[in-house]
C-alpha cells in the first residue's frame, strides 16, 4: 500500500485528533501531563565566529537606571519616555545590558570591559561575568588580555575580586593613559566624583605594574585597533576587531542605548564627562560604521549586543544580528 498525504489529508488527521483530545477530556481523561516550573533561563554567554577568531559573548548581569529623567538629557522628558513606549520598553526604567566579548585568535584570549565586579552601586543583577566565563568554559586564569574601553565602575570593576586581587592573574592590561590618569587621580575624592574614583583605583592599582596604555589608531595587539572617541570620558576607546578579512566594532560606551542615543544622537547622557564632545564622538563614529557596514557589538544593548547600525534620517537604527546557534 502507497502513502499519499496530501494537505487536506493532514488538516483531517488534525481535525480528528483534536476531537479525540476533546473527547478525552470530557471524559475526565488528562490529555497532557502535568510538569513543574523550572524556574530557570537559558545561559548568559553566546559564541559566533569571526573569520579565524571564536568570540564568546559573556554579560555581566543588566544593570538599571531607573527613571531616563535627568539621565537622558536634551530632548524633553514626554518626548524620551514616548521613544521607550513606542519601542515596547518601560518609559519609567531604563535596563542596560553589560555585554563583554571575548576573542580567541588562536593565540591570544582577549576579553573587553570587566563588569562591575563586586560593586552593587546599580542593584543587585549586576557582577555576573565570572559565572558565566566559567559556564562557558574559559577560565579567567587563561585569559591574556583585558582590553578597557574607559575606567567608568561598569567596564573595570571585575579586574579584581572582593579581596583585592586580581582576577586575570596572567593578562595584561590595556586602557588609554589619559582616562587611567583621570580615574585613579587621589585629588579628586573630595569631588562628586569621588566614588567612581575609589572604584577605579580599586581596580587598577592592584594591576598597574600589568597596564600598557593604548594610543588612537594603534594595533596593539593582532588584530585588535584603538580609535579614540572621546566625551563619555575623557580617553573613551572603541575597538575594531578584525580576523582573516572579517570584522567587527566594540563599541564601549559610545551610545548607552539602541533608541534614544541612536535615534537621537546628539541628545545627551549624564554620565558623560563631555556630552557635548561624546554626542560629536558618537556621531562621528557611527557614520563611520553605517557607511561601511562595519558590525557592532555594543556593551550596553540588549542582549547579546551584536547587529548592525544603519543611517536614518538625522540619527541612526540598530538591526540586531539574528542569533546564529550553529558554529
């Protein structure tokens, strides 16, 4: 006997198990077995190739800003609660992800930024990172390079654990010499700044016999250029990333967020040390990925933080790279 099953025979086959399902239960039958809740999520870390390079995505937990008033500044508070709402997020709740790649050429172990580490400055999801390094199998110790966008608590702050030492015993150190100057300045701890300076000197100090500073347009390791972008903090660094013809733009800091700082680029952000200068550095360089159609993989966007940036009208539209789970 042949088999021939057409569409509107398994529309019928359907039909009929759907009426058998019914039946059953009407009967007092259980059609589907009851499972508990499991309470659990999928991991935090994500893996996509780049030429010859493996990257590892890891995050260091999201980290909330509360109401964007005061915070996202420039453009009135109706207006930027209107921009979340129209993009189904929380008008009342700015979340930021913390998302840190890293690299493995094949002969060095790169990872970007470091998380808040031990400070709950943000709330208590944050300071994740090694947790979820080491449900992706790398370990911290076989890391050969830490590669700093900027000194800010978010991006240093996992260079050291809670007894001082340091948590990437075997990498040195990589940050601009201007933002480490300005960040671990004792001068400034009677100044509002204060708290992000004792955060950075915690972390920095202990590794600055490890720290090699960076320069603008330098490749200071293979494959892995510096170009300065400025404002957010004074030596703010973002990092093209580049194996066997394939690239892609760690973004550091230079928009916090994928609508309001993309939509509207030269609106400003508080933490910035120049808004002025960081809104000229953010649209200078984005115009330079969107032209060229370099990838993004940005620290503060949703999760996993890697697409793409596009020119739209005055500002700019971020595509999210569609998550590719086979290697």
């Amino acid at each position: 006997m042949t088999t021939n099953l057409s569409r509107r025979s398994l529309l019928a086959l359907g039909a009929g198990l759907g009426m058998g399902l019914g039946a059953s239960t009407m009967l007092g039958g259980s059609a589907l077995a009851k499972a508990p809740k499991l309470g659990t999520q999928t991991p935090y870390w994500h893996r996509f190739v780049l030429g010859d390079a493996e990257v590892t995505v890891v995050s260091d937990g999201p980290l909330p800003l509360g109401d964007p008033s005061g915070t996202f500044t420039g453009v009135p508070k109706e207006e930027v609660k209107k921009m979340l709402s129209d993009n189904f997020l929380n008008p009342d709740n700015v979340v930021l992800e913390q998302n840190s790649p890293i690299v493995n050429t094949g002969d060095k172990l790169i990872l970007f930024d470091t998380g808040m580490g031990t400070s709950k400055a943000f709330g208590p999801t944050t300071g994740q990172q090694q947790k979820n390094m080491m449900a992706a199998g790398i370990k911290p110790t076989d890391i050969d390079a830490v590669v700093c966008s900027h000194a800010h608590i978010d991006h240093i702050g996992g260079l050291v654990g809670a007894d001082d030492k340091p948590l990437f015993p075997n990498a040195q150190v990589y940050i601009a010499q201007s933002d480490f100057d300005f960040w671990t300045d004792e001068g400034k701890l009677g100044s509002p700044l204060k708290d992000f300076i004792i955060h950075a000197r915690k972390n920095l100090m202990p590794v600055r016999d490890r720290i090699v500073f960076i320069k603008d347009n330098q490749e200071f390791l293979p494959g892995v250029t510096a170009l300065a972008a400025p404002g957010h903090t004074v030596g703010h660094t973002i990092f093209m990333v580049s194996s066997k013809g394939k690239s892609f733009c760690f973004l550091g800091d230079l928009s916090h967020h994928a609508v309001l700082l993309l939509e509207k680029p030269r609106m400003e952000f508080s933490y910035d040390s120049d808004p002025k200068q960081a809104a000229a550095s953010r649209v200078k360089m984005l115009d330079m990925l969107a032209a060229n159609k370099i990838p993004v993989m940005s620290y503060h966007f949703a999760w996993p933080g890697y697409g793409h940036v596009a020119k739209n009208g005055d500002g700019f539209r971020y595509y999210p790279e569609p998550m590719n789970m086979q290697l």
